[in-house]
C-alpha cells in the first residue's frame, strides 16, 4: 500500500525525470552522430520533441498538484487579507480552463487518430503524440479535486477537533 500511495503521489515526477532522461541521451546521441560520425540520425530530433511535449503536459498537473501554476499575485500583494479568497478563485479559473480545454484536446487526439498520420522519422502514430494534451488535462483536473479534497478533510478533522459542528 506503501508503494502504490508513493507512486500516485510521484506520478507526474517520475514521468518527467523519465523524460529529462531520454531528451538527455537522445541530444548526446545527436551530437555523437553529428560531429564524430559526421552523420545525423534521422529520428533524435522528433523524439526529443515529443518527450518536451509529454513533460509540459505532465509538468501542468504537478505544477496544480503542489500548487506551483503560474498566477499573476499582484492582488495577493496589494491586499494580503484576500490571499485565500482570490487562490479559490484562481483555482476555480484554473478548473474551468481544464474543463473548457478537455473537449476540444480529446477531438484533437480524436481527428488525428482518424487520419491514421505518422511522425515522419519515427513512423510512430501521430496521436500518440497528441495523447498528452488530454492526459495532462485530466491529471491536472484529478489533481486539483485531490487537493480540495485533501483541504476539506483537513478542516473537518480541525473542526472536529476544536469540538465543533461539521
């Protein structure tokens, strides 16, 4: 139970580790090729591009998970009182973004899976390719309920411990 807890809790991180490690060897691959064999491997290019998109769309949900996203805070500075208030708002603009995007990312990776395109070098699927668009929207809007969920538990376990109605 350990490990599965450690692995739902690291998910995204071990994804992107994964993928700074296979861009890593991929461009050293590439630049191997290029400059002592004189000769460029054909597929290094596309699939380091395609390991950045998986890690931007698995950063998206760990950056919602420890609440890292990016957010324009000059109201937090100007009127400390209503920090929380505007991060419930700002997070509640974050859920209704994913919400918005989760439609049109899976008939993106819909319509590309219905024109049956490869990659040109790798001859991978192309939706494939695409798949991380609606993924990372998914994890990011899990792990946006996890963290509410997260914050109610806590409140009531607060509450029930001072004694009051919950």
């Amino acid at each position: 139970m350990k490990k599965l807890r450690w692995a739902l809790d690291n998910f995204e991180m071990v994804i992107m580790v994964t993928c700074m490690f296979v861009i890593t060897i991929v461009m050293f691959a590439q630049v191997v090729s290029r400059y002592v064999f004189l000769s460029a491997f054909p597929w290094t290019e596309e699939i380091g591009r395609y390991f950045v998109i998986l890690m931007a769309f698995t950063g998206f949900s760990h950056c919602i998970r420890n609440a890292s996203h990016l957010r324009i805070d000059i109201l937090d500075n100007l009127f400390p009182k209503l920090q929380k208030p505007l991060g419930y708002l700002a997070d509640i603009a974050v859920v209704a973004f994913i919400l918005y995007m989760l439609r049109p990312g899976f008939e993106q990776v819909l319509m590309v899976y219905n024109t049956g395109q490869t990659s040109p070098a790798v001859g991978l699927p192309f939706f494939i390719v695409y798949i991380p668009l609606f993924t990372g929207f998914v994890l990011g809007l899990i792990r946006m309920i996890e963290r509410y969920v997260k914050l109610f538990l806590q409140l009531r376990e607060l509450r029930s411990e001072k004694g009051l109605k919950v």
